[in-house]
C-alpha cells in the first residue's frame, strides 16, 4: 500500500474463505519480480539460454541470455502456483461462483521494459476466468467462452470497477476506471475473437 492501513483483510488464511462468503482474495506471487530470480529454485522450470529467442533491442550475450532464460523461468513456475490455486478452489467448491483476475502491476522486470514507457513496461498480462458455466453471478451473462480474448484497450484501474460491478455492487459515483466485462461493459458486443 502506498498509505496506512490498519487492517486490509479480514483474514490472510486461505481456509477462511469458504465462511466468508462472498469473499474478496488477493494472491501475490513475487517470483517475476527481478531479486527473486535464484537459479535452482524452481527445479524443473528451467529454460535453456541457447534457445531462447532474445527481443532485437538485446544485444545477443551469454549473460543477456542467462537473465532471459532466468525470468522465463520464472514465469514458468508462476503458471504452476497459478494451476495450484485454480485446483484448490475447484476441491474446495469455490471455483463455480469465483470470477478471477490474473494481472501483473507492472511490465516486464528488464532493461527497457519496467519503469519505461515502451510496450514492454507497459503491457500487462491480464486473465480472467469466469465461474462455472450455468451458475448466476451478477453481470455475468455466460456468453464469453474459453479461450475468447478481447482487444479492447484495459487500463489496470478499470479491473476495481469490472470485479465490483461483476460480484453486483453498485460503483461509487467517484470512482474511477470502466466496466469491461458483462452487461453493463459499453463494448460488450465489440470486437472479440476466438
């Protein structure tokens, strides 16, 4: 947080979440982020520098190679804490009424990327996974299918007034960002493609 908070949550157990009904979760994986890339720590994820496929504005060096490698492995490892989470809320019965957001703060942890204002410090990844088809979450009319992906242009600040407005809480007159999943999304019907 950039200011105070007393007490942000009511809970950081994982477990209190099915009597907390509905509830609000925020799960942080740091391993992207540049300082948590330790060789080793994530057996099994690692990508060989020699293939990997540089952007052009690196210079072709073994040691920009290794630092590629290292952060693709690390995303790597994200995918599977990603899979982890995914799979406890379908055995704890949470998966069919929870919408999920997946998204990153900032852009890639390299040179020329975060803190820049280039596509690679600006693009974000950004997922979500709506609840099981045939149940009835507020302004969620179950007519997205798997795997769609929007073109729309996202800004970070409009997921706060997506997953409100999606759970069925009325938005704040004051608050800021725009609706761009379910009905209430003024470009609902505009460009997607399977």
């Amino acid at each position: 947080f950039n200011f105070k908070v007393e007490k942000p949550f009511d809970s950081n157990n994982y477990d209190d979440l099915k009597t907390h009904q509905p509830f609000f979760a925020e799960i942080q994986i740091l391993e992207p982020h540049r300082g948590s890339w330790k060789p080793g720590e994530a057996p099994g994820f690692r990508v060989n520098p020699d293939k990997v496929k540089l952007p052009p504005y690196y210079p072709d060096t073994p040691a920009v190679r290794e630092d590629w490698a290292r952060y693709l492995s690390t995303i790597n490892y994200l995918d599977t804490k990603v899979g982890k989470i995914l799979e406890r809320l379908e055995q704890d019965g949470l998966a069919a009424n929870t919408i999920v957001f997946f998204f990153s703060d900032n852009g890639r942890c390299h040179v020329r990327d975060k803190q820049w204002p280039y596509e690679g410090g600006l693009h974000i990844p950004l997922i979500v996974r709506p609840p099981s088809p045939g149940v009835g979450v507020a302004g969620w009319p179950g007519k997205i299918k798997a795997g769609t992906v929007k073109v729309d242009l996202v800004s970070s600040i409009d997921i706060s007034a997506t997953s409100l407005k999606l759970a069925g809480a009325n938005l704040p007159k004051n608050m800021q960002g725009q609706i761009f999943l379910g009905e209430d999304a003024p470009c609902y019907t505009g460009l997607i493609r399977d």
